[in-house]
C-alpha cells in the first residue's frame, strides 16, 4: 500500500515530520519528481539530505523522476541530481527520457542510471516488456547528447521568458500562483475568478470562452485532500512566444467579463 506525502504550498516542500512517519520497516522505494510536476518545484539540498537519511536509516531505493533537469530556472548548480548527494549514490534509481530535453515527447526513448544490482533487475524486466527503442530514434538520441552545453543553457533561458510572460500575465489577471522554480508548468489557483472554486469547471469554461486550455489540478490530490486543489489549474508554456501571448490576450479578455 502506498504511502503518500503531501506536498505543501507556498513553496511545495514537504513536511518533514510527515516524511519521517511514511518510512518503516516494509517501506521498499521512495518516488520522487525532481524538478516537480506539476508544481515546479526544485529541491534543495537540505531537502535531499533529509531524504538521504531516511533512506539509509530504512534501506530504501529512490527512484527519481529527473525528466525535468535542465529545465530550471535556479542557474548554474541550482538542481542537485540525488544520486550525487551523498548517502544516495548508491541506492538512487534515475529516471530520464528525450522527451523534455529535446522536445521530442512522443518518442517515448527514455533510459535509467542506477547502480549495477538495480541495474541488472532493471535490464531483466526492460527485456520482457519493451526489449528495444526503435533504431533510428535512438541514433537520434545519441545525436543529441552530443549536443554542447551552450544547447542547455539556450534551453533554461527560452524557458524562463515563456514562464516570466505567462506568469507575469497570470498574476496579472488575478491568478495566484507561486513561479516554478522548474519544468515548464505553473500551477494556480482559480479562485480569485471562480467564485465556485471548481477548477474543473473552471478550466471547461477557458475552453469554451476563451479557447484556451489548461488542466484541473485536483487530479494531483489524494481524494481525501481533493479539496485542497479543487480550485487549482496548470497552465504549461511549452510554446511559440506568439502562441504565448494569443493565449494571455484571451484571457485578458475573459477576466474581463
């Protein structure tokens, strides 16, 4: 049975104390999305050194979520990898795919990084289940990794304009939101526009009034705290500047009705 820690605004840390009571002698893995979807959060050091002793004190694995690595707004070192925090090199299972990176998110070619006993389990179950990515796009792939740094740099800094102009716009309207700190979503919350804070409904309404789209963010909640995120949308920036500011203009004009 998974256990599920709450991640908490402002800032979308964890409780501390919270985490301590979800590790025991049966917890096997800890699941982690780092930088966050669909918060954006990033986290810091402290953070994964808390998560780095708990997972030594219970001999558990991470498995970390890391698609979102060089899309983060912190600047150089401002996204620690696990694996590289110390306590944790040895039991961190990464996560990664080209999807994000490259823009190339129905390809679906992704890869783990981990230490050779899970490695091994890894690459038994990989064959049953997939065997092998297409050739051609693991080329691509290779390809890509040979890109310079210069490539990652350009990435984060076209990145943080798409997300300052959206939420720029957003907080503008009334939305309330925190900016990520990574990956290329903001999470918000309706209610200063939706006096029904149903962001479900809210989000059907940008759809049909404004033609623009955004996703309900109560799918994130555990049921029994749906309340929480019941009035919260992601909005995601993903997109040509101009497409940016077509869709700031309609909802400009939708919160003026």
């Amino acid at each position: 049975m998974p256990r599920t820690v709450r991640l908490r605004a402002p800032d979308w840390g964890f409780d501390e104390a919270e985490l301590r009571a979800a590790f025991g002698p049966r917890t096997k893995a800890v699941f982690l999305c780092h930088p966050n979807n669909p918060t954006g959060k990033v986290y810091n050091a402290e953070e994964l050194a808390l998560l780095a002793e708990l997972c030594q004190r219970w001999d558990v694995v991470l498995v970390v979520d890391s698609i979102y690595e060089h899309i983060h707004y912190l600047g150089p070192g401002g996204y620690l990898p696990p694996a590289r925090v110390p306590g944790l090199e040895d039991r961190t299972i990464t996560v990664n795919a080209l999807s994000k990176t490259y823009a190339v998110t129905g390809w679906r070619v992704g890869w783990t990084v981990a230490p050779a006993p899970l490695t091994t389990a890894i690459r038994k179950v990989h064959d049953f289940l997939t065997i092998a990515a297409p050739a051609p796009m693991q080329a691509a792939g290779v390809a890509a990794m040979a890109l310079p740094d210069a490539y990652y740099t350009g990435l984060a800094t076209r990145y943080r304009e798409r997300r300052d102009l959206l939420c720029e716009a957003l907080e503008r309207i009334g939305f309330a939101l925190r900016r990520p700190d990574g990956s290329y979503y903001v999470l918000c919350d309706s209610a200063p526009l939706d006096a029904a804070r149903d962001g479900t409904a809210f989000a059907k309404r940008l759809i049909t009034e404004a033609g623009v789209s955004c996703v309900p963010a109560v799918s994130f909640w555990r049921p029994e705290h749906a309340d929480e995120g019941r009035s919260m949308v992601r909005f995601a920036f993903p997109k040509r500047l101009e497409t940016l500011h077509a869709a700031v203009e309609r909802l400009e004009a939708f919160a003026r009705v």
